[in-house]
C-alpha cells in the first residue's frame, strides 16, 4: 500500500463565471458563487423571482451546480425543498456540485440520496454538517473541506469512493454506522477535537495517511485495509479493528496508541444497544487484525493487543524494545523444514520474523518453510538486511517479550537473534564456529531433544569405549609383602595394587552383562561429575576424564532447554 501526500487546499478556479456580489463577502472580487443559468448571479444573489422560478423548475434527482454559493439556513431548505421526494420527503439529487460553498447555520443534508457525484470540494461549514442516513451512489467528494463544528455522517451509505482529503473537522467527527463499499480516503485530514471515530466500515481501504489527531481518540473501523502512514497521534488514542490489514509506516506517536483486533462486532452507541454494524461485504475473511509493517515508528508508545504479526516488517522502527506485545499477538513460524548439507531436514518450530524469511530466501535462492513465504515467494520492496540488522531486531523484540513476562517466546526471539550472528560474515570465524557448534549441540541452549540426543550419544560411546578399553581384564587385587629388618626388630609390611592389565582376546568377548554394568556405573557417576572408585586402564582413566568434562555439560544445556520452556 503506498502513500501519497496531502492533497492542497481547495482554491476557487478563475475560469468560474464568479457572481460578483459582494453583499455577503468580505471579498473584494465580490461573491464566487457560480452563476445560475443564464442570469448573471448565484443562487443566493438572484431576485426572489428569478430564484423562486429556479427552484419551482427543479424536481427529485435534478443535477445541480452551486459551485462557490454562500447558503443561509433558509436558502438551504428551499433548495432541498425543491428536490425532496413528495412521498418520502427525503432530498434527491442526481450530480449535485457545492464546490467551494459557504454554509452559514446548521446545513441539514439528512437521509438525502445523491444519485450522482457528490462534490463539496472547498466547502466550509460555519456550523454543523449533518449527513445521517444519506446515501452516496456516486462518489463523494469532501476534499479540503472545513467543517467548524460537528460534523455528522452517522449510517451514511457510499456506493463508491468517499474522498475527505485535507478537511477540517474542528468539532466532533460522526461516523457510526455509516458504511464504504470503496475507499474512505482522510488523507491528511485534521481531527481537532473528535473523541471518536466510527464505528464504520469499509470493504476496502481506510486512508487516515498524514492525518492528525489532536485530542484523545477511539477509532473503531471494520476495512479490508487500513492506512495509517505518516498519521500523527498528538494524544492517547486506542484503535479497535476488525478484518483489516494494517500499515503504521512512518506513524508519529506521541503518547501511548493501542492497537488491538476487536473479537466481536462493534456496537451502535446511538441505537438499539443489541444493534451492531453491519458487516458483510467483509465476509470471506476472518476478522483478525494483521499488521504489515511499523517502519520508520517509535515503537516507544506502541501497545499491540490481538495482533497478527506473521508478515509485520520491523527494519527501520526504533525503540522495539518498549514495544508492548499483548494478548495473542502472533508471529510467523519456521523454518518448519529446510536443506542443510544436501539432505532435508526437519527442525523444532519457532517464532520468526518476515526480515529473516526475506535474508534466507536471498541467501539460499528458497524459503527456509513451509509459510506463505514459500508460495509468494520475496516481495519486490523487501529492503536488503544483513544478518547484523536482523539480529539488532530479533534482540530489541526479545526485551519487549521479556519485560512483558513471555519468556518462551522470547526464547525464540533468542534463537534467532544467534542464527543472524551465526550467519554474520562480519562476526569473527572464532565467535562463528564456537556459535555453530552452541547451536548443534543443543540449539543455542533452547531444544531439549537435541542436547538429550547429543548427551545420549555420548554415553552410548563412553559405555561402549569401557567395555571394550576401559575396564582391565580383572579387577586388581592389593597385595601386602613384609620384610622383617633385624632378628627381634620391628617388621615393614608393604600393601600395593598392582597395575590394571588392558583387556586381551576378540572385542565381542569383552562385551558382558558384569563389564556392561560397571561401565555403565562410571558413565552415570561422571554426568554428575563423581568418581565411581572403579580401577580403569589408561584409556579408561582419559575416558573418564573426558566424560566428566562433556557429559555434564550437555545434560546441563538440556536443563537449561527446558527451563527457558517453562520459565514465567
């Protein structure tokens, strides 16, 4: 989803055959009302014949054009009078055109139908704008417009796109209800005081870019995309989301945002309190909340609740550390299977994050799992990371999770943090193979299987290497001898073990129940680093020795596995 920048404000275009009055502006070049027809005023300017026989002419569904008209609150009502169905009451326009329009008073658009385009370009409203239950066919077009007080569109129904680029809303912003089949676009858009927005929705995207947020606000939208690049938060704010993926690239918070996938649909505060907004022109999709991307944010005043993270990029976002992560937000998982030296293999699961997906597929031609990643394969704007990069992220996020008291899946974030420095050609060759070697032997202190494997191992072979090696051909029996020093004189008796004698004859005459039992009692006694008094050959002896160093050790590392499982 890209960008773009604020659309400028509305200017009156000089080509307008511009009224000329000026009794109600203090503009010099007089009013810039468009001129009705054939006569030489705007609607507010012409004589009471003229517009009485304008307005007697006009039917439901009429195309209007008032571009630059000043209303007062009765001229208004006339108008809306003159296109009013009979039997409904409710106003009726085909394209209507109030581009630049000044509304002095209340303008009361209520349950008006607009066939056609609906344009407000430039419009300023000095007092309330209400639009309840009016329905756009056509697109509606409030760019740049200036609402002065509040502003209501609550159950207002687009049939297209919905374009408030550059308004104003200086009083209270009122979307409940009201529904978007296109695009509701408020780029740029400036929100003064409005505690609320929504709950709407949208069954495509919702563009809040560049918009600013000046006091507390909740945002409650249901869209299938949701854009909030460059938006300011001036104030705390809380938005409640449903079905949408959600862009925050290069957002400005300036005090705390949560962010959280509401469950359940929203609520109709003004309505029947078992109401709730529709929503399905969103079906098909679950009503899980992703995030794409934090880019460029100071992630210092984030908070995520419920958030699907599988495909969130974090490079560029400082301060990840201070992210809040909440509720069940979830990462991606791999690499679930890979290659590793010619052969597939299959690995532990684990938490990762997209940058990592994006490194592999650059480093091995392919996805490292079994993800959407796989089918999709590298996305033409992924950002080219190093392994140094992506292990900064992965160590921040792990200090998020910690502070937050997740310690399993900070775990994770740990792994993947030692993978990118595995990997990191700028790391020295030392640090590199003492880091593969962690790895291998228990994966960075985190799999269990892998270290009980490898300990396992090692005991098979140091049991194996004392049948055969170790143990002497029989146990050494001390020997006492004595010599007497003098007739009468005291007597020296002597007590000596002999030398243990290294096992002869085939090696599957050495493997027996009693040398299996006492080899395995001295590998048991050396994983916990005890002598088992056992007399040993010189192989033995080293065995022992080395055993006692090693087989601790990995034992250890598969405490330490399961402990970082556990850990709360």
């Amino acid at each position: 989803m890209t960008s773009a920048a604020p659309e400028p404000p509305f200017t009156i275009p000089p080509s307008w055959p511009h009224c000329g009055h000026d009794a109600t502006s203090a503009d010099r070049i007089g009013c810039r009302g468009i001129r009705v027809g054939d006569h030489a005023a705007c609607l507010a300017h012409l004589e009471e014949a003229d517009r009485a026989a304008y307005l007697e002419a006009l039917s439901p569904g009429a195309d209007i054009d008032h571009r630059g008209t000043p209303f007062i609150p009765q001229l208004l009502d006339q108008l809306l009078a003159a296109v009013s169905d009979p039997s409904t009451g409710e106003p009726q326009f085909g394209v209507a055109r109030f581009d630049g329009a000044t509304f002095f008073g209340d303008a009361r658009f209520d349950g008006a139908i607009f066939s056609g385009g609906a344009q407000f370009h430039g419009a300023c409203f000095s007092r309330g704008a209400r639009f309840d239950e009016a329905s756009f066919s056509g697109d509606a077009q409030f760019r740049g417009v200036s609402f002065s007080s509040d502003a209501r569109f609550d159950k207002a129904s687009f049939s297209g796109d919905a374009q408030f680029e550059g308004a104003s809303f200086s009083g209270d912003a009122q979307f409940e209800g009201a529904s978007f089949s296109g695009d509701a676009q408020f780029r740029g858009a400036r929100f003064e005081v409005a505690p609320r927005l929504g709950p709407l929705v949208c069954g495509e995207q919702v563009v809040l870019d560049a918009a600013v947020f000046q006091q507390p606000v909740t945002v409650e939208i249901a869209a299938r995309q949701v854009s909030c690049a460059r938006t300011r938060w001036a104030a705390t704010a809380t938005l409640h989301l449903r079905y949408a993926d959600l862009d925050l690239r290069d957002a400005v918070f300036e005090y705390p945002v949560l962010v959280a996938a509401r469950p359940t649909p929203f609520p109709l505060y003004s309505a029947n309190p078992t109401q709730v907004l529709p929503e399905a022109k969103l079906s098909g999709r679950g009503p899980g909340v992703r995030l794409t991307t934090v880019g460029g944010v100071d992630a210092a005043h984030l908070a995520l609740h419920d958030i699907d993270l599988s495909e969130c990029r974090f490079a560029g976002a400082i301060h990840l550390d201070q992210l809040k992560v909440d509720g069940w937000c979830t990462f991606d998982t791999a690499p679930g299977q890979g290659w590793g030296w010619g052969f597939p293999w299959r690995w532990s699961r684990r938490n990762i994050l997209v940058e990592e997906h994006h490194w592999r597929v650059r480093a091995n031609g392919r996805p490292d799992s079994d993800t959407a990643l796989a089918s999709t394969g590298l996305p033409s704007d992924a950002p080219e990371l190093k392994p140094a990069t992506v292990a900064v992220l992965y160590r921040q996020l792990r200090k998020s999770l910690e502070d937050g008291k997740n310690e399993p899946d900070a775990a994770d974030f740990y792994y993947g943090e030692c993978e990118m420095r595995r990997h990191d050609p700028g790391r020295p060759r030392g640090e590199r193979a003492l880091l593969t070697a962690y790895w291998a032997l228990s994966g960075y202190g985190l799999r269990t299987t892998r270290a009980l494997v490898w300990l396992g191992a090692a005991m098979t072979i140091t049991v194996a290497v004392m049948m055969l090696w170790g143990l002497p051909a029989d146990d050494p029996k001390p020997t006492t001898t004595g010599r007497q020093v003098a007739a009468g004189q005291k007597v020296i008796l002597i007590t000596d073990t002999p030398e243990p004698v290294n096992p002869s004859g085939p090696l599957a005459e050495r493997v027996t129940t009693e040398r299996f039992e006492k080899s395995l009692r001295v590998v048991i006694n050396s994983v916990i680093f005890r002598s088992s008094g056992q007399a040993l050959t010189t192989t033995g002896t080293y065995t022992e020795m080395t055993s006692r160093l090693a087989e601790p050790v990995l034992l250890g590392l598969a405490v330490l596995a399961v402990r970082s499982r556990v850990k709360r």
